[in-house]
C-alpha cells in the first residue's frame, strides 16, 4: 500500500495502461512499477505478474485494478471514484463488486436484445431460475455466468459455446436474434455447431475465403486452452470490448503476440502463410519475444529453430548422470505433490494456507471428484473468500456431498 498525495479529478491522465492506473488509483508507487517494468524485461513476464511476485500488489488487488481500469477507459467511473474503490479495497477484505456499492456507484443501465442470458432462456437452455443462480455466484466469485452454468453441469461446453458464437454473429449484424435462437433450438437438438442450422436456413453464409479466428490461432499455437478462449470471450462479450483486448488485460498473452497474431490472421485470410506456420511463429513470439527472431512473411522463409540444450541433456552428455537418474528425479520432485508443495513453501513462492487449499483441491481432482477446471474456480475463489476449498465448493454448488 502505498500513500499518494491527493489526486484531484483534473490531474489524472488520460493514460489507461494497467501500470499507469494502478499509481493513478493510488495502488502501487511509480518506483514499483519501474521495478517492476525492469525486472518483466530481465525474466519475460507480464508486468502484472511480476508486480503480484514482488509483493507490491495482491492478485485480489490486481484483478481489482483491470476491471477498474476497463470502467475507466469505458468512462462508467470518474478517476477519483475509482481511487475511493482503491483505498477501500486496500484497507478492507471487500469484493470489488462491495467496494463499489460502498462508494454508491451502479452500472449504467443498458438496454440489449442480445445478451447471452437472454439467448440461452428464449433457446430453452437453462431456466430462470437456473440463470438467476448462476448470476448471482457470478457476483460473488467474479466468475461468468456461463462459466458456473457448465461448472454446475447445467450447461455443456458444447452448448456455451454455441450460445457465445451466436451472440458474436448477432452483435456483428450476420444474423438477427429469432434467427440465432432458431438456430441454437437446432444446435441442441441435432448436437452440432449453431453454424450448421444456420447456414442450411439461409440465414448465414461462410466466408468465401479461408479464414481463422484469432482464438482459434491462439489455441493452436498452444498458447491457451479451449476453456481459457471460452472465458476470455464470455468476458468480451459481458464487457463489450475485442477479444484481443481481454486477452492482453487477462494476462493470457503479451501486446506483442496479439499484435502479431492479428497479422498472421490477415495474411492467413489471405492466402500467404498456413494457419500451422502462423502458429508456429507465435510460439516462437510468445517465447522469445518479437525481437528474438527475424519477422517473415512466408513459409519458405521461416527460420531454423534455435540449438539449446537443456540442464538434463548437458548432465547425461558430460557422464554426470543417466537417463534413469534424471526421469528418478522428476518423478521424486514433480509427481510427488507433497515433496513439491514443501520445495515450494520453503523458498517462500507460498504460504502454508495457499498450500493447504492447492493439495485439497489436487486430491479431489486425483480421486476424480473434481475436473481440473472445477478445481481452478474453487481454489481461487476459496483464495479470494478466506474460506476452506470445501466451503467454496457448497458455496459456488459446484458438487454436495462430498467427503
């Protein structure tokens, strides 16, 4: 926590970068995020991750700021409303959602035709009820709804999935709403794409030429998970922002993957790289940086992958070790969650009650009562409640009953 001099309303910049907001809003000092600029550069890390490993902003704290600062750039909050939602969070336990009520502020109303809530009632997907129950522990976890809505097994991914890319059709004008519900009414149905019904109705056509979505780019290039992609765009779509914004804000992937990504997407619609070769060169970006390898244009000019040796191989190749030392110790260090839990605790990258609820939710996800994805959302909002894994689990309704 950090104490700025008072910042009157006038005086805040125009500069809605993450960093800038977090001094503007009085969370960090601008000698933190210099720190923190410097030392991104050295090990390669999003900024906001190195700020949260330097202990100059909390996770809580940091997911906080993003969602304070895209009220900002959208102007649903003055600068000196979001400082006041700043001090409190810094000096309180309260939510985001909590800060803002203290402070009096509300969400503009608006009026859509096309929220995804709305789709998912008028296709028969889920109930009323069901929907109003989802929101409101999308309230309190700041999870999407439709994220809780396959978590609690009301709703396949399949499903959401169709919900999300019809509401994407109809905010880019290529179908009308009765359209998108007559076509998610068949996706159900027939269990395929909403796509499909739709183009067999005439009501949407594919483009002529080759093309790939800039998720579907991303996932390719191993960059996120299909679940990730999901999310990322509910939250575009609840928040009215691109895609690639929310995934540069989310933290998924840097400015310089999303702007390359946008390229490749061009010139893959052109028919000048493969989507597979595009892929490959945002790896390499994602790893190296854009500067760690020279930007080509076609397939023929890609370049050599670099000669690097890892630790292990250098070992067995002097005769320090054998292949069967090395693979005895990775199994001892990383399969054995008790004795990296402890590695982890004893160099301080976490604390005993972190540890506590990252090897509860692990033994669930071990004895199969838990999917990998449940076990994320429970830990993080156990983290962010100060509440036991199993209390977040009945809280959230993701499974009862369980031992």
């Amino acid at each position: 926590m950090v104490d700025n001099p008072k910042l009157d309303e006038k005086d805040v910049k125009a500069d809605h970068r993450l960093g800038q907001v977090l001094i503007d809003i009085g969370m960090i000092s601008g000698q933190d995020l210099t720190q923190a600029l410097n030392l991104a550069r050295e090990v390669g890390l999003p900024v906001g991750r190195v700020l949260i490993m330097s202990s100059f902003v909390t996770e809580e704290n940091l997911q906080a700021a993003v969602q304070l600062q895209s009220l900002l750039k959208d102007n649903l909050i003055d600068p000196v409303a979001a400082k006041q939602v700043a001090s409190i969070l810094l000096r309180t336990k309260l939510s985001l959602e909590q800060a803002l009520e203290q402070i009096g502020w509300s969400r503009p109303g608006e009026v859509s035709t096309n929220k995804l809530g709305e789709l998912l009632i008028e296709a028969g997907y889920v109930t009323n009820e069901q929907l109003q129950d989802a929101l409101m522990k999308s309230r309190s976890s700041g999870v999407p709804f439709g994220r809780l809505l396959v978590l609690n097994l009301v709703l396949s991914e399949a499903l959401l999935s169709s919900a999300l890319n019809a509401q994407i059709l109809i905010r880019d004008g290529k179908v009308t709403k009765e359209q998108a519900i007559q076509g998610l009414r068949a996706a159900k149905e027939r269990q395929v794409a909403v796509e499909l019904p739709l183009i067999e109705r005439g009501y949407y056509r594919l483009p002529a030429r080759h093309t790939i979505r800039l998720g579907e780019l991303l996932v390719l290039a191993g960059l996120m998970s299909e679940s990730d992609l999901m999310y990322a765009v509910e939250v575009g779509l609840l928040n009215k922002k691109p895609i690639g914004q929310v995934l540069v804000e989310l933290q998924y992937i840097s400015k310089d993957v999303l702007d390359a990504a946008l390229n490749y997407q061009r010139s893959v619609s052109s028919g000048e790289i493969t989507p597979l070769w595009a892929a490959s060169r945002l790896t390499e970006i994602d790893h190296y940086g854009a500067g760690g390898t020279a930007r080509k244009t076609s397939e023929e000019e890609m370049p050599l992958p670099p000669v690097s040796v890892s630790l292990s191989q250098f070992l067995t190749l002097v005769g320090v070790v054998s292949d069967d030392d090395i693979k005895r110790a990775i199994e001892v260090s990383v399969d054995n969650p008790q004795i990296l839990g402890r590695m982890l605790l004893v160099a301080g990258c976490i604390d005993e009650s972190t540890l506590k609820s990252a090897l509860r939710c692990y033994s669930l996800v071990r004895e199969r009562i838990l999917g990998t994805e449940q076990a994320f959302i429970a830990f993080n909002y156990s983290q962010q409640s100060g509440i036991s894994v199993d209390d977040a689990l009945q809280e959230l309704g993701v499974i009862r009953g369980h031992s």
